[in-house]
C-alpha cells in the first residue's frame, strides 16, 4: 500500500517543533517518519536524536518506533532513501509527516505526488496540514501588504486541508470564535483542530492528522454546507477569496478540460487551490478533481448518492475574477442554454 504523507506548513513560532517532537515521543502506537528539509527552521530535541551519526541523511529510529531523517539536497532522493531504510530493517511505515520551511506555498514539495513516477507508486499526498498561532493569526490575517506582496497567513490557510490551531490556551472564547469565523471565510473545507500543545496529559491525535484522506473522494468537497449561502456577507475582502459553486446539467469533458487549462495559464501561481466533484456527460461516476497550484490530478469515483447529480467546486486564489471564473464554466456544460450555475457571490444562470 503506498504510504499517506502530511505536509505541515506553519510560521516560526506556530508550534509545529513542539508537535513533531510530541510525535517522536509519545506511544501512540504507530510508525511515522517525520522528515526535515535541512532549510527549516524546526529542531527536532537533540537528546532524542543524539545517538545518531550525522551522516548525509541522518535517519533515526526512536524509542517509539517511529523515525527522524533531515534531507540534505533532492527530495525525492531523500524520499526513496527513507523508504529504502525502513524496508531494509523489515519494518513498515504508517505514514510521513514532511516539515516544510516557514514559508507558505507547500506547492513544490506537493507536486511531486503528482509528477514523479517512484512518489506516485509508493507515496500517497494525504493532507496539508498548517499549524497556526491562535493568539496571533486574525492581526497576521489582516496585515496590511506592499499590492506585489501576498499575505503568507492567508496562503498557507488557503492551501491547507488541516488547520491546527495551537495557544489557544492563551486565547479567550470569543477570541478563538473570531478566528474560526475567519478561517471559514478564507478557506471553507478546511478541518480546524484546535490544540493546546503544552497540554501533555492530553495525547496528540495522530489519527486526526495522518492518514485522513483529504484528498480522496470521501474529505474532496466536506466543506462548511452554508459556505454557499453566504451571499451578502463581504466585511473582510481579503485579496484571498474562496469561491464556491454549483452546478445543475451535465458537463462536456473536453470543454472542461479546455477551460482547467485556461485557468491554470491565467492564474499559475495566483490559484492556490481547487477542489470538486463533477457530474460529467459519459461518465457514469462522479468526476472528483483537486489542484495545488497548477498541478492537477482528476478521476471518476465512487457513483453518485442518489438521482439528483449536483456538481460542486470550490476555487482559493488571489486576485481572481469570479466573473470571469463563472463565465467560462459556464461554456463547459453539454447544453448551455439548459445549465445553471449558483455561487456563493451571487446566483448565477446559463
């Protein structure tokens, strides 16, 4: 089976070295390799890893099975070395937890699941997970940027599948409503865990950030039901928006693949990410579709609940033209004239 990964994104200071440290530590029964790029800024506790030689790539087992492994140069070198190591020894992994650096855009290291054939056969993009301070995200939310600059908090909650809210023992109630209102405005699918990490009675839930299938067909569009509904309520209008639609009519697959292009050529960099579930013409299943940046990947499964075929997607980027967005989906239905479209900005029809 190939094996989930996590990628965690998160600002110094967001608490993501105290959790990986927790997960070295603590007995929660399953193997994990938490992996370091050699330019983050996380330090896995010294006397944990201390036996160690420091070789080229440093991978240690700990005392709870699970492993560490700092990668010096190419990634997915490092990742077939990992692999390599756990098999030699006779042992298995139950997942990867890989740390990125303290930037936000996850997008180079998650395009590899997509690209490269070995990560493609052994290794499955399972979450992206970002660890935020509670205490400090709404003021970094709304910090005023240069235009040509884009506000790193909203991009890693963007990007994320998972959002960990960490001090939140240092927040009040009304202060953790406030963000979690805004988190579901930034990015309505999703998950937020919030977590005090200095908590230690309290396990970390391992099972609620490995192997939770974000990106598979069941998680690919459980996001907030009453996103779509909020027509009216713009009060923030962050450069960042997530914009959600449905659809009623049978769609065109080259049609929709003509316009998958055209927004990956008009928005590289500036569409962060797209997710949905499609009813297409000649397919029987449902189409389930998802893209970190402007690496996509889409097929047909699982059939559809019942009679009605809904299309859904929701689409985070910066500085995108909703309009233009819900004009050219609007060309991709089999019968345009029959097709409606609803959106969280306004209704729109075919």
């Amino acid at each position: 089976a190939k094996v989930p990964v996590t990628v965690i994104t998160g600002f110094l200071g967001s608490g993501k070295t105290t959790l990986l440290n927790r997960i070295l530590r603590e007995q929660h029964g399953k193997r994990i390799a938490v992996i370091e790029n050699e330019f983050g800024e996380v330090g896995i506790d010294s006397h944990l890893v201390e036996q160690a030689e420091r070789t080229t790539e440093t991978i240690v087992e700990m005392n709870n099975g699970c492993i560490c492994c700092t990668l010096r140069g190419d990634f997915i070198e490092g990742m077939q070395k990992v692999l390599k190591d756990v098999r030699d020894r006779g042992s298995r992994l139950d997942g990867v937890l890989i740390e990125t650096t303290g930037m936000a855009d996850p997008s180079p290291i998650a395009s590899t699941f997509f690209l490269d054939k070995f990560m493609r056969e052994n290794y499955r993009l399972d979450s992206i997970l970002g660890v935020c301070d509670t205490k400090h995200l709404l003021a970094q939310l709304e910090a005023q940027r240069d235009k040509s600059c884009v506000n790193e908090a909203s991009e890693q909650v963007a990007f994320s599948d998972r959002l960990l809210l960490t001090k939140t023992d240092l927040c009040t109630e009304d202060e953790i409503a406030s963000v979690l209102q805004r988190l579901k405005h930034v990015n309505p699918f999703a998950k937020v865990l919030p977590m005090n990490l200095k908590d230690l009675e309290t396990p970390i839930p391992v099972e609620e950030l490995c192997d939770v299938r974000a990106f598979s067909l069941d998680r690919a569009l459980e996001f907030d039901s009453t996103f779509l509904d909020n027509q009216d309520d713009h009060t923030h209008d962050p450069a960042i928006k997530a914009f959600g639609v449905k659809l009623r009519g049978a769609l065109n697959q080259d049609r929709l693949n003509y316009f998958f292009g055209e927004v990956l050529k008009r928005y590289p960099k500036e569409m962060y990410r797209m997710k949905g579930i499609l009813d297409v013409s000649g397919i029987e299943e449902r189409y389930i579709f998802h893209a970190v940046n402007c690496h996509f990947g889409g097929m047909p499964q699982g059939a559809w609940p019942s009679e009605s075929r809904e299309s859904r997607a929701v689409f985070i980027g910066r500085g995108i033209d909703h309009e233009w967005l819900v004009s050219r989906l609007r060309l991709c239905f089999e019968k345009p004239q029959v097709g409606t479209i609803e959106s969280n900005l306004k209704p729109v029809h075919g």
